[in-house]
C-alpha cells in the first residue's frame, strides 16, 4: 500500500472528476438556455422596432 497521506484511491478521484464533469454539463446547458432566451429578445425587440417604424412611415 502507500504510505504518502496525500494519496487519494481511484474511486475519490473518479467521483470528484464525474462531479466535475457533471457541473460542466449543468452549466453548459444553463448557458445555451440563457443564450437562447437573449437570441429570443432581440428578435421580439428587432420585431417590435420594424413594425413601428412601418407605421410610422405609412402614418
């Protein structure tokens, strides 16, 4: 066995990586959401904007 206390088994290094990977993945999707949701305003916005300057201009 080893005698270095600083020496973690396989399986705490295994969890901590799967932990790792599993925030990545959680964040990844809450970015491509936020992503998402903004791509969704500014085209509402862009909408909005063209259909008030057509009126206006038919005004």
């Amino acid at each position: 066995m080893h005698d270095n206390p600083d020496h973690h088994s396989t399986g705490r290094t295994r969890a901590a990586t799967n932990r790792l990977v599993q925030g990545i993945r959680k964040r990844r999707r809450a970015a491509i959401g936020l992503l998402l949701r903004g791509a969704c305003y500014g085209l509402g916005t862009g909408a909005v904007s063209v259909a008030t300057y057509w009126l206006q201009s038919r005004m």
